[in-house]
C-alpha cells in the first residue's frame, strides 16, 4: 500500500512553480496541504535539484513563524540578502496580519521570488487576497480525497482498470463495492482514510470537527456561540439534499435570520458545506431561487448525523449517495460553479444538472433500481430540453436507454469517469 495519497492537483501545481505569479492552495482544514507543500518543497530539492537554502518554509499554526511575518518591512529586508531565485511557501497564509497587502507588497517589488501560500478559510483568504492579488495569484482547490483518489490509494490496480474505462469482473465489482461502502460512510479525510479502525475513524472524524470549531469558528472567525454554529450543523446534515428554508432554520434554532445567513455563509467559506441552485430557462414553471445544501464530505455529514451504520443498512442512503455524488462531481471535473438541480412548481426533480458549453447533462441519483426504467423528473426534463446524454447513479443496476435523441446510461457511482459531454 502506498504511504502517500496521491492527489490529482500535484502534477497541476508542479507545473505552476515555473511561472512568476503567485500559487495559492485553499481548502478546508486537515486535508493534506501541508503534506502537498511538503511535496512541492521535495520536487524542489529532488527533482529541480534546487538547493535547500533558496527554499524558506512557514507554517503559521506555529507561534515562531508567525513572529516571523510581524513586519513586512524586516521580511523584505531578508529577501534582498538572498542571491538567485527564492521559494517562499506559507502554510495558513491567512493568519498574517492584512495578508493580502502583505503579501502583494512583496510580489510588487519584482525579486526573483516565487510564493506558494495555503490558507483553510476561504472566508478570510477571499476579503485580504482577492482585491490585493487579482492578477497575481492562481488558486487551486484542495478537498478531501475523491474515491479515485481513496482508491488509488487502496487499491492501485483496480483505479488503473476504472480509470482506463476497462471491463471489469463481479469480483472486481465487489470489491470495488466494499471500499465503497467504506468511503461513502467515512469519507476522504487523509488520517481517516489511513485509518483502518473503525472505531479510531470515527475518533479522528471527531478530532476534525473539533479542531474546525476551535480554530477557525472561535479563535479566527470569533463566533460567539459556536455551540448554536454545531446545532445549525445537525439541522443542515438531516437536511442535506434538500430545499433550505432560512426561516425555518432560525425558528428552530431561536435566533435571527441573519444570524442563520451569516452561519450559513462561515460554513460554505470555511469548506463545510456548498449550495447548488436550480437550472431554470422558464421561470413561471420552475423555482429559481432556492438552493439544496451538500456537504463537502461523507465522514464530517455522518458525524454531524451521529450515524456510522453500513451503506446497506441506513434508511437515508438515498441521501448519503446523492451528497458522495455531489461531492465527486466537483472534486473530479471543472463543474464547480455550474452544477445545479431542477425543480418545477409541479414537483417534477432531476438531482444534478450540469451545463457545460452550452451543453446539459442531467443526472439522478438511485440508491436502488430493479430494472431500467427512467424516473418521471428525469423524462419530464428530457422532453423539456433534449439532451443528447443523460444518466442514472445507482448501485444494482447497469445499462442504457434511449428516449427520443438522448441516451440515458444506468452506471455505478464509482464509474463517474464514463460522464462525457
């Protein structure tokens, strides 16, 4: 078994420390940007050949090298008596003190430096980088594993037969299932996913939920009652997959609604949750304001719903395999802001509709089917739009169908890889 997951972004970023503008990595807490810093930072010295003492490595969850960054003027005047080119990575780049301008100050100057910045908050990172480095900066995005990436991890040759869009046998299949039913309960946390424990999983799932509420609910974005930010938690995981009603929320909870919005808001920048909104061309028959919650990872929901039982055995598995989809579609593809669901005033629903040039592709999400047959929302859809593909995740039952010019694949959800536009 391989001691380090490989993450799909690592070829991508390599490439990205040739150019002059800056690298920036965000993504939520613990899901291995320091160890993919620490693997640029070898590529460097291995690879590049560069020498250790060009390359200068900062982690901000350490007091000392905070100390470091109080001054941008004496941060300067350390560079300057640096010959040749310089690597400066910064691990949680936004605890430095008005980050953006600190760090535009320095890029602005013009030495021959390349900074490589990673930041958990997305909340933070977004009001100090995003004006200060429009033009300076390319960010790429880190999640949790996706189950390629578990898998390749587990179980090299089988992600080898599933990326090469192979046949492969029931045996095959069924293990392939095994390692799902693992993941789609315990998500794709690094540690967690090491983990084989059961019980030692769920520790370390608690672990994560703790360290986010400490460090980036209480101590960096100051919330004052992060036990109300939990409750809102609980309420959005047993709501997940569904329409979200602001008001109702805030009535159950006893606060505002702006409080609720705001919550809201912490949880979607902090890399907890994501909204999707509705697909609508006609807006007197289908909704077009509110949003469906997913949450960016299996484990964290399942911790937030208390509930660790077997993929087979739990009554809302329809939910849970729509969220892994969800979370699989954005991790795998460019779909990150142009994912959505649809929804009449009639009730007629597909899960994901995706639109990409120009193109759409629906898809609904089964947790079982007994024979090929197209649901009702997914046929009202396609005679609505005639897409010329459309697709059916489920987990009994493989084929195809066609109704009128499109083409309805029945696949797995871990065969993800076969969506083609």
């Amino acid at each position: 078994m391989h001691q380090t997951i490989q993450r799909k972004q690592f070829e991508e970023i390599k490439k990205h420390l040739q150019e002059k503008e800056i690298t920036l990595i965000i993504g939520p807490r613990q899901v291995g940007k320091t160890t993919l810093l620490n693997l640029l930072k070898d590529y460097l010295i291995k690879d590049k050949k560069i020498s250790q003492n060009k390359i200068f490595f900062f982690n901000l969850d350490r007091i000392k090298d905070v100390e470091f960054f109080e001054s941008q003027e004496e941060v300067i005047k350390f560079l300057k008596t640096k010959s040749g080119k310089i690597y400066f990575f910064i691990d949680e780049a936004q605890k430095i003190k008005e980050a953006g301008r600190f760090i535009k100050g320095i890029y602005d100057l013009g030495l021959n430096l390349k900074i490589i910045l990673s930041g958990s908050s997305s909340l933070e990172l977004k009001s100090q980088f995003q004006e200060s480095l429009t033009g300076r900066k390319r960010i790429f995005y880190l999640w949790p594993l996706s189950f390629s990436e578990f898998l390749k991890y587990k179980e090299l040759d089988l992600f080898n037969l599933i990326n090469q869009k192979k046949e492969i046998s029931k045996y095959e299949e069924q293990i392939i299932f095994s390692l799902f039913e693992d993941f789609i309960i315990y998500g794709g946390y690094p540690s967690v996913v090491k983990e084989s424990d059961l019980e030692k999983k769920q520790f370390l799932l608690e672990e994560i939920y703790n360290s986010y509420i400490e460090k980036d609910i209480v101590n960096f974005l100051k919330i004052k009652k992060p036990l109300i930010l939990g409750k809102l938690i609980k309420l959005l995981a047993y709501q997940v997959g569904q329409l979200i009603n602001v008001n109702e929320l805030a009535s159950s909870l006893n606060i505002e609604r702006k409080t609720v919005e705001h919550y809201l808001n912490v949880l979607k920048e902090t890399f907890i949750l994501k909204e999707i909104y509705p697909f609508f061309k006609n807006s007197r028959k289908e909704l077009i304001k509110t949003p469906k919650i997913f949450f960016w990872d299996n484990g964290f929901l399942n911790f937030a719903l208390d509930n660790f039982e077997k993929f087979s055995q739990r009554p809302d598995k329809g939910l849970i395999l729509e969220n892994f989809i969800f979370t699989e579609l954005v991790k795998n593809n460019d779909f990150f802001n142009k994912i959505y669901y649809w929804r009449t005033f009639h009730q007629a629903e597909v899960d994901f509709v995706i639109e990409k040039k120009l193109k759409l592709y629906p898809i609904e999400v089964k947790s079982t089917f007994r024979k090929i047959k197209i649901p009702s929302g997914l046929k009202n859809f396609i005679i609505n739009y005639q897409p010329l593909k459309a697709c059916v995740i489920n987990t009994t039952i493989k084929g195809s169908i066609n109704l009128n010019k499109t083409k309805i694949d029945f696949i797995y959800p871990f065969e993800l890889n076969k969506i083609s536009f």
